[in-house]
C-alpha cells in the first residue's frame, strides 16, 4: 500500500491539485467543523484515491476502488458561509465536486467549496493555506463504489 498522501496548497494552482484529488468526496455534514475562535476550518472526508483509480486501471481491467479517509484543513479562515447544506443535520451526506479560490485583496480572496445538489462552503482568507492528509485507507466503505476513470484518463 502507497504511503498516505499530504498536500499543501498555498497558491490556485495547489489548491487545483488539492480538488482533484477530493473530487467526489463523501462528507457528513457533521464532519464539517469550524473553530472560528482559531481561524480554521477542518473537513473530514472518504475520498476516492485518484492515483490508484487511474493507474490501476493500466493494470488491470477494472480497478478496485481504494477510498481513504482524510481530514481537508483550511487556515486563516475570516468568515465560514454555507448555502444549501443543513449544519445542524449531522448525519447528512454531502458529496464534495470541487475547490476554488477567487482573489480578493492580496494575499487574502475567497475559497469555494462546491458540493452535488448546489450546496456550498465560502471562507474568506487572510491568504490560502489549505492541507489535505490522508489518515488511513477505509477498507468499510470501498466494495459500493463503482468506479469509472474521468474521460481522457
């Protein structure tokens, strides 16, 4: 097994990579936690490991979906904003598309975080600090997902 993945984003083009690699991403929505007082917010997440999907599928004909459980941390994080998605539902699904950051005052701008069904999370930041870590491969969940490589791949 790979060794878990961390990445830092601190610019839009590591924050792209950082999207592709959560991209469709089951979230709680009680795994979304913002700590106002200390300026981040965490995400805990399953995410699909891209890299194992796509180079599995070189390998053999249908490749075994890995997800891993992984924890996405945004720092320096001013406000937290959600639209359409039910905070005080904890047990709720989300399925997490992707990420952009829109500037604003240098360094500061606008984080967006797009979920399936027009839900979404914006934190305005001092700058873009973000994390994506991988606490371990969740074996539970793998066998339900059907996975196609995106088109091109």
């Amino acid at each position: 097994m790979p060794a878990p993945r961390k990445l830092i984003a601190l610019d839009p083009d590591d924050l792209a990579v950082i999207s592709a690699h959560v991209q469709d991403a089951r979230v709680r929505a009680g795994d979304i936690i913002w700590r106002q007082s200390e300026k981040r917010l965490v995400i805990g997440m399953n995410r699909l490991d891209w890299n194992e999907v796509l180079l599995g599928n070189q390998q053999r004909a249908l490749p075994a979906p890995r997800r891993m459980v992984s924890a996405l941390r945004f720092e320096r994080v001013l406000s937290c904003k959600s639209r359409n998605i039910d905070l005080d539902a904890p047990d709720t699904a989300l399925e997490l598309l992707g990420i952009e950051f829109h500037p604003g005052e240098p360094p500061g701008g606008a984080t967006m975080l797009m979920f399936a069904d027009g839900g979404a999370l914006r934190l305005d930041v001092e700058c873009l600090e973000c994390e994506l870590a991988d606490l371990g491969e969740d074996d539970l969940g793998a066998a339900d997902v059907v996975v196609e490589p995106p088109v091109g791949a």
